[in-house]
C-alpha cells in the first residue's frame, strides 16, 4: 500500500543523551498527527522479554552502551511493517534510530522498502556535553508510568509523578558514569551517521540550548 507522498511526513531527530530528542519528537507528533517511533523506548520494550537478548540489552544499555546494529535495524523494520498496516497515518519521527553510520545507510534502505522514499527530514539538536550531564543527572523518571519529569521549573517541586501518582526514581542508565559512556559512543559512533546526512545535504542542524518551545520554532521554521 503506498502512503501519499505529498501529505506524508517523515521525520528523523538525532542529537546527544539529553538534547530533547523525546521532547522535540512528542511535540512534533502532536502537532502533526503523526507516530511517535522511539529508538531508545523500543529497546527498553525488547528488554522485557525474558531471552537471552532481553537480558543482554538491559545490562548493556544499563551501561550507556549502545545495542548492536542488526538488532537495533531489525526492531527498526518490525516498527515500519507495523505502520505499514496502518493506512491512513500521515507519517512518524524517529526519534534516536540511526546512531551509526552503517545504522543510518540501513534505515534509507528500510524507508525506500517501506515506500516513504529518501525525503526524510533529519534534525540534529546541538548541546554541549555540560548541559546533556546537567540535564539527565537531575531529570527523574516515574517508576510506575515511565513519566520523564524535567528538573526546571514548578517541577522540581513535585514529590510524584504529576499523571498518575506514581514514585519518581532516576532512569537507570541516568548515572554519570553511563551518561559520559553515551557521550563517548556519540562521539565515536554517531557523529559519523551525522556526517553520512550532512554530506547529502540533509541535515538541519538546530540550538538546542533554549527554551523548548524556541527549539520547536526553530524546528517548524525549518519544516516550512
Ligand atoms: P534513548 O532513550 O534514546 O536515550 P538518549 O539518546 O541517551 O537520550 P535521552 O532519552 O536521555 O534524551 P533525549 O535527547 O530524548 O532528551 P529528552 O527529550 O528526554 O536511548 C537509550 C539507549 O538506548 C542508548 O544509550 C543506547 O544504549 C540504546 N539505543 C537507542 N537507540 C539506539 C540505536 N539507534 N542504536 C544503538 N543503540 C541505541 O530531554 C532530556 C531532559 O532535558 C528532560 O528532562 C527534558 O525535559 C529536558 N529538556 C529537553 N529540552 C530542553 C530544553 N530545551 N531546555 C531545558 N531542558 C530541556
């Protein structure tokens, strides 16, 4: 089934552990009625199968190392049969898929197969390694709903989540020491599926240290 071209909107957000990729992609999808596709929330969902890689994804990702790619590419085609099923859907952000080169030259591939074609939008948010430990050393997370809460604002006040009530903890990959593996495995990894977008030509490249809602202006700006 062929989903209309001009209507369709394919987004990919890319940027280091606490850019506000989730943020950003959220209100994205809200914005445009789209699906939400997050890498990141995809492995903690395969993490809970009692296999051998469920148990493997958890302590690797616990250490803020990154999946492997064939496991990372195969979830990735799974999701894109799922919205496949789907006809009417206007489109999806990625958000955090392609942290490889080799990952961002599969998910082209993935998005041609699926019939989405090569006019994804990819979005990178720039912070700098200070603000992305500053940012996830204090944000928390609810236990019971999987709530991401920001330390800014009226929320460090709260003592539960604000949606259902539930206990908040630190997410557990949200320790420094994995938080400086993550901006290690950026560096080396990531930068370079950066780099295979830039090349092409694709890659917007946005600020993201300003207020949420500036990094969404400048995100629709670019959208156009
Ligand atoms: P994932 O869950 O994607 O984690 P991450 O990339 O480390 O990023 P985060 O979710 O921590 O942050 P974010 O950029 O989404 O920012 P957020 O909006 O939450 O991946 C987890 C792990 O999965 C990886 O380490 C790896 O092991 C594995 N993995 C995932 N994809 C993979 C792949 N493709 N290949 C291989 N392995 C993969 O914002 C962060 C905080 O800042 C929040 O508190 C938020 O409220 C706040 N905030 C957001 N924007 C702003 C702003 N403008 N100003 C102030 N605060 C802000």
């Amino acid at each position: 089934m062929k989903h209309s071209k001009k209507k369709s909107k394919v987004i990919i957000i890319l940027g280091p552990p606490g850019s506000g990729k989730g943020t950003q992609a959220k209100l994205l999808c809200q914005k445009f009625g789209l699906k939400y596709v997050g890498s990141g929330d995809t492995l903690r969902s395969r993490q809970k199968k009692s296999d051998f890689t469920g148990g493997k994804l958890t302590r690797v990702m616990n250490k803020g190392e990154l999946a492997p790619s064939f496991i990372v590419v195969k979830i990735l085609g799974d999701e894109l049969e799922k919205i496949k099923k789907q006809p009417k859907i206007k489109g999806f952000v990625m958000d955090g898929w392609t942290r490889t080169n080799f990952e961002a030259i599969l998910a082209d591939e993935a998005l041609e197969w699926y019939e989405w074609g090569r006019g994804a939008k990819v979005f990178l948010i720039r912070i700098s390694n200070r603000e992305s430990l500053n940012r996830l050393t204090k944000r928390r997370q609810c236990k019971k709903c999987g709530r991401l809460i920001p330390w800014v604002g009226e929320f460090k006040k709260i003592k539960r989540c604000d949606k259902c009530n539930g206990e908040l903890i630190t997410r557990v990959d949200d320790n420094i020491q994995s938080i400086k593996k993550r901006l290690e495995e950026y560096k080396k990894e990531t930068v370079p599926a950066i780099n295979y977008y830039k090349k092409q030509g694709r890659l917007i490249e946005i600020n993201g240290e300003q207020p949420v809602a500036n990094v969404f202006k400048d995100i629709l700006k670019a959208i156009g």
